[in-house]
C-alpha cells in the first residue's frame, strides 16, 4: 500500500461536533474518477488509523460510501468498499462495545443485529448483497448509521451524550490554545 507511484492520500478524520458527522450524505448517482479516488482515500485512511470501518462523511464527504476491512489489511479478501449500502434484512441482537474513529478513546455497549443482509453497489457498480454476523453486521450498521449522520453514541442515554461532548468540546478547545 506505499507504493510511490500511486497518489492516495490519508485524509483528515472528522471528530465528534463537526456538522458534516450530523448530515445525511447523498446518494451516488455515477461511479466515476472522484468516486474511485475517495474510495482509494478512504482505504487508506481507515489503514493508517488504524480502524476497520470508515465512511465518507467522516473524511468530510457527504456521499454513500463506506469502506470496511474487519483484517485491518491483513487480508486482502477482506475489504469491502460498498456504495449507496442498505440495510435489507435485519435479526437478533447483540450487545456490544463499540468505538469510532471519530470520537476516540470512548468505547460503550451498542444493541445491534446479529444478522444483516446488506446490498449495495461495489466499484465496479455491480449490485452486491453481502449477509453479514457479528463483527461485520455491526461495522456494517455502524458506517451506515454514518451515511444517515448518526454515531454511535447518539443512542446512549442523554446523560452520557452531554458527558461525550463536554469532553470533545473541551479537547479542542485545549488544542486551539
Ligand atoms: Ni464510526
């Protein structure tokens, strides 16, 4: 993935309070060069965080796209790049804990699907349906979330919202000092 001869670039991942975290992102509508380099970006990004899900509102693109790779790299069979994704099916439920590259440091209990059929587009705009459990039902409910300009800690209690965004506001406060 360091090759010189390509031109990805890491971009900047939003925090928490950003408006473009609380905005429904746009469908796309063709797959063309902007789309396949957002893509490549985002990839990038999601690998040098490192994480194992990133969408394109968090690198401060309103668009449906979400990058996934539960291996972080490690297998290339891994990654899934899926535009306009959608929740088809939904079953079960599991509660566990969860972080996001946009709001670090902060992990807490979500319920999600145990099961989800999702179906979407792949770069090539060939329609895909990918059944997922588990750990890829849940980055899969989580980046979609994103395309809708929800996080994860949007469903935690009010109390502990107020708490979450108190101590961002106060991060960057500091960092503009
Ligand atoms: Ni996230």
């Amino acid at each position: 993935m360091n090759d010189e001869d390509n031109d990805m670039a890491r971009l900047e991942i939003l925090k928490i309070g950003h408006p473009s975290l609380a905005k429904t992102s746009a469908r796309i509508e063709a797959i063309d060069d902007e789309i396949r380099r957002l893509a490549e970006d985002m990839i990038e990004t999601m690998y040098a965080a490192p994480g194992i899900g990133l969408s394109a509102p968090q690198v401060n693109v309103n668009r449906r796209l979400i990058t996934i790779d539960l291996s972080v790299g490690e297998q290339a069979s891994d990654l899934i790049v899926m535009i306009n994704p959608e929740i088809v099916f939904r079953e079960g439920k599991v509660v566990r804990e969860e972080g996001c590259l946009s709001v670090p440091e902060i992990y807490e209990k979500v319920t999600r699907p145990q099961k989800v059929r999702v179906k979407g587009l792949d770069l090539t705009g060939l329609e895909r349906t990918i059944e997922a459990q588990d750990s890829l039902a849940r980055a899969f409910c989580h980046e979609i979330d994103h395309l809708d300009g929800k996080l994860f800690v949007d469903t935690l209690s009010p109390l502990k919202r107020k708490l979450i965004r108190k101590k961002f506001k106060k991060k960057d406060e500091t960092v503009e000092l």
